[in-house]
C-alpha cells in the first residue's frame, strides 16, 4: 500500500505463484486472489505465464513504459520443479525430495546433466556488459564524490564518520 500511495511507479514485483507451500498444496493454506490485493492496494497488475520468457520480458517492458503513478505487480504463474516429473508441481519439488531427480530435470530442460550451476553463455555475456556499465558508472561517482569531498571536507567527515 505503501509504494502505492507514494506512486512509486519505478517499482516492479515479479511474483512467482507456484500455487504450492512448503508442506502442502497452496489451495489448503491460501484461499486470497493476490491479483485483486494488488489491485486494491493501488497497483497496476498483470498475471502471466511465467515459464514464457519472451511474454516475461514483454511485460517487464510494459511495466516500465507505463507512467501512471502506479507500482507494477507481475504474477508468474510458474509450476514448481518443472522438468523433474516426479516431482513436478508438488510441494515434494521444495526440497529434499527432488535432489534424486536433478539430473533428469536438466536432462529433460536441455541443460548440461556434468555442470552443477550451469550458467549460458548469453547470459555470462550479459552480466559481464553490466559489470563494465556499472564498474564505469561508479568511477565516474568516485570522481564526483572525491571533488565534492575536497569542497566540503567538514561535511565528508560528517559522513564518513
């Protein structure tokens, strides 16, 4: 409610609804619409697949060109342990029990069964241009806060303090 009535409209929540807890189906534990919620709270809401990356990315896209005042809320309706049949969709894919399965999971999802965390390439490629982005935009922050600091060594104590 928060962020809603502030409008902070910057804000996005992607939310993954697996519809399962950690002991039990969610439909024993939960009986709320999340989507209403955010609604009455003041949010702009969307409810998407959230197994379809091209739709995830879209929506992401909507959620920041809308400037309406609102913070974003996107459901992800995702199916937890996806790809380890048995498992799949069962609140036994939140830990333990899945362990035996991994191997076929990532079999199943085409990713390499001999990597632990497998990392793609693209997204290595990705994260490496914003560690470059970032690491230059902090030294161009360094410059600013070291004349600000050589103007206002009082206040830099202050701070620094």
């Amino acid at each position: 409610a928060f962020a809603a009535h502030e409008k902070l409209d910057n804000l996005i929540v992607l939310y993954d609804a697996n519809e399962v807890t950690l002991d039990k189906m969610a439909e024993y534990t939960q009986s709320e619409d999340i989507i209403k919620r955010y609604d009455a709270y003041g949010w702009e809401t969307y409810e998407i697949d959230g197994h379809d990356l091209e739709t995830v990315e879209k929506t992401i896209a909507a959620a920041k060109a809308s400037n309406n005042g609102k913070p974003k809320f996107i459901k992800c309706n995702t199916i937890i342990g996806k790809g380890m049949e048995e498992t799949e969709g069962t609140n036994a894919a939140h830990g333990e029990a899945g362990v035996p399965y991994v191997d076929k999971a990532k079999e199943n999802l085409g990713l390499p069964v001999d990597e632990k965390w497998f990392v793609s390439a693209g997204t290595r490629d990705f994260f490496s241009e914003v560690q470059k982005t970032n690491a230059a935009a902090y030294g161009e922050w360094q410059k600013t806060y070291s004349a600000w600091k050589e103007a206002n060594p009082a206040l830099a104590k202050q701070l620094e303090d």
